[in-house]
C-alpha cells in the first residue's frame, strides 16, 4: 500500500502529511475506507474459497453491512488509541444525507466511523495498524461463523 502512496504522490507532487490526513472530511475517508476494506475482503475471499463472482459477492455481504462493521467497531474501541478514537467520533458524527434502506441508523454512522478509521490509516501508511484491525475483523467472522 505504501508504494501506491508514493507512487501517486509523485505523480500528483502532493504527499499528505498525517496532519494533513487528519484535517480531510470523515466522509472522505470513510469514502477510501471502505475501498480498503472492500478490497481485504475480496482479497480475503479469493485467497480462501474457490467460488464464482456471485457467491463471492454474497460472501462478503457479511463482511461490509453496516451491522457487520458497527459490530466490529464495538469490539475494538477499547483498543483505539485517542487519536483512533477522535477519527471514528468525527466519522460517526458526519451528516452523509443518506442512509441506505437497510441500514439502522446508528449501525450505519458507526460503520461510517469505522471506514473512517481505516482510510485514515490507509492515508498515513499505517500498513501494520491497518493488518492489526483486519486480524480482528478477521477474528469476529470466525467467531460468528
């Protein structure tokens, strides 16, 4: 993930800074967090089932819902560091407009939290932190199914 960081600030001459990072809307980078998760999940899938497109998609249904993702969220608050915290607060907070149909609403500004979190730390290149919450991510679904 670094090398696409690098990659893409050199052709934009703009490398982002964690302050810089930290001052982006929560919808953006919710917005890029769910793009990072949505592509562990595939990955994930891919790597651990032979399926076809559709039963892959209908696997990661349990992955990426609101629900699945607020859940998540639940259990790993106590190992946020408030920095971590601060991100999915300002995420959890931020007036989308929309929530989709089947969504709770609190399910789903917590899970807007949550893809919050992970763009940040997709941004800053916390590549290890980001590993870290997919393992408990990963420890959730074994543990529910």
């Amino acid at each position: 993930m670094k090398v696409l960081l690098d990659y893409i600030g050199s052709i934009t001459n703009r490398k982002l800074d964690k302050a810089q990072v930290g001052m982006i809307h929560p919808l953006v980078l919710a917005y890029i967090g769910d793009t990072v998760y949505d592509l562990f999940v595939r990955t994930l899938l891919i790597h651990s089932c032979d399926a076809s497109v559709h039963q892959l998609h209908m696997r990661s249904i349990s992955f990426v819902n609101a629900g699945s993702q607020s859940e998540t969220l639940h259990e790993i608050e106590d190992l946020l560091t408030e920095d971590e915290k601060s991100i999915v607060r300002r995420g959890r907070n931020a007036k989308s407009g929309t929530i989709p149909k089947n969504a709770d609403v609190a399910d789903y500004r917590r899970a807007t939290g949550f893809e919050s979190l992970l763009g940040y730390l997709y941004l800053t290149g916390q590549e290890e932190r980001l590993i870290e919450i997919f393992g408990y991510v990963l420890k959730r679904e074994n543990n529910d199914g």
